[in-house]
C-alpha cells in the first residue's frame, strides 16, 4: 500500500539512450516533484505540477522532460543520456501549498541511474 | 553563499548521549523548516516540522527554530545506533511566485554503542 511509488528501481543504461522514469502517489496530494540526488547526496529539486500544471521548473537540461498525464501522476523522460546524469531520482508529492508555506512532502523509494 | 548550510560531519555520539544537528539558512522569509532522515540507500523520511520561533518536542527529537539568527537545529535525545543516518535539513524558499524546498547537503550522523 505504498504511498508514492517508482518504476524502476533501477535504470541501467548507455549513453546516448533515451529512458522514462514514472511515478504515481496515492495520497490524494495535488502537487509533485521530481528531485535529483547526485554522488555527494546533494537533494535539488529539478520540476514541480500542481494540478497537472507545471509550476517549477529548475535549470535542468532541455533533454529532462516531465509529464503528468493526471494528479496523481508525474513522469520523467530523458533524451540522449549523459554519463553526468548518472544519480538517484526521487519523486515527492505534497498537499497543495499555501501561499509562503511549505506542506510536507513524501518521497518515493529513487530510481537509481546509472549511464555507461 | 548556500541557501541552506549543514555541517557535513560525521558527527559521532555514544549511544544514550544528546546529538545535536544544525542547519542555516539564507532566506529571512522562510516560513517552514522540516528535518528529513536518510538511511544509506533509501529515500527521505519526515522526522519533523517548525514554522515557529521555539522549540518543538516529539519524542526523542526536538527542533529549534531561531529566524532572527536564521537557524533551525535538531537534538536527539537517548540516541540509538538505529538513529545513525544521514540527516537533511530543508527550508521553504518563495520566489517567483511558488514555493519550493531547498535542502542542505546534510549531517551523517554515527551513534556507536
């Protein structure tokens, strides 16, 4: 009964392949996040929908591309991957936040990334 | 300058001592502080909230919160080898018109019997 979850866990893959990550939460929260954490464990937000909306949407390159066909859903596509985006990705969901406030977010279990 | 600064450590505590973590930030109008714990491979749990100036206790763990000197710290009282993880302070930052987390590189913490 798990609260966000990820496919894959894992992620093998050449460089130069192009790779989707999913992510679903079944908290009924309206807001989601995808997160990259790097080799140093450094946690930097990269994309945010509310409502299906983008709303955050970090210096990250045009190669990452986020969808999310519906609330409870946000997926993360990535074209042409570099050896450098070899890291740990995380999604996160959260109730819709209050102007200057921060509700707590939940994170899925990663998708580990390795690019060869 | 980072928006939030946490000392990297290790910070190694026997067990049943006090072990106190500590973060600071940039942002004055940070509202929401929260404390996150990561075990080695996993993702980040909850361990607490603060939005307000003071102290907040659950548990074994209390949060401090100083927004006049822009710091948010941690204490974990009775510490036990099962606390021993890497802890990620996190602050809400405004801009341009949404909210978004910063987190800092985290504390690994080392409780040793």
């Amino acid at each position: 009964d798990t609260a966000v979850s990820q496919t894959p866990k894992y992620l093998v893959t050449q460089m130069g392949n192009d790779k989707s990550i999913k992510c679903e939460q079944n908290l009924g929260h309206d807001t989601m996040y995808w997160y990259k954490q790097d080799s140093k464990k450094f946690l930097k937000i990269m994309f945010s929908y509310n409502n299906k909306e983008l709303i955050i949407n970090e210096t990250v390159p045009n190669r990452f591309s986020p969808k999310s066909p519906d609330k409870a859903h946000l997926n993360l596509h990535i074209n042409s991957l570099e050896l450098g985006d070899s890291a740990v990705y995380f999604c996160a969901s959260s109730q819709e936040i209050p102007v200057g406030m921060q509700e707590t977010q939940y994170f899925g279990p990663g998708t580990r990334l390795l690019v060869l | 300058q980072k928006e939030v600064e946490q000392n990297s450590g290790p910070l190694s505590v026997p067990e049943g001592a006090i072990a106190s973590l500590n973060c600071t930030y940039s942002d004055r109008g940070s509202q929401s502080f929260f404390w996150y714990r990561q075990y080695s491979g996993k993702s980040p749990e909850l361990i607490m909230f603060i939005y307000s100036n003071g102290d907040k206790e659950d548990g074994r763990f209390t949060a401090q919160l100083n927004k006049a000197s822009q710091y948010v710290s941690l204490l974990i009282r009775d510490s036990q080898p099962s606390d021993s993880a890497t802890y990620l302070c996190a602050v809400n930052i405004f801009s341009g018109g949404y909210n978004k987390l910063i987190f800092g590189a985290g504390t690994r913490l080392a409780v040793h019997p």
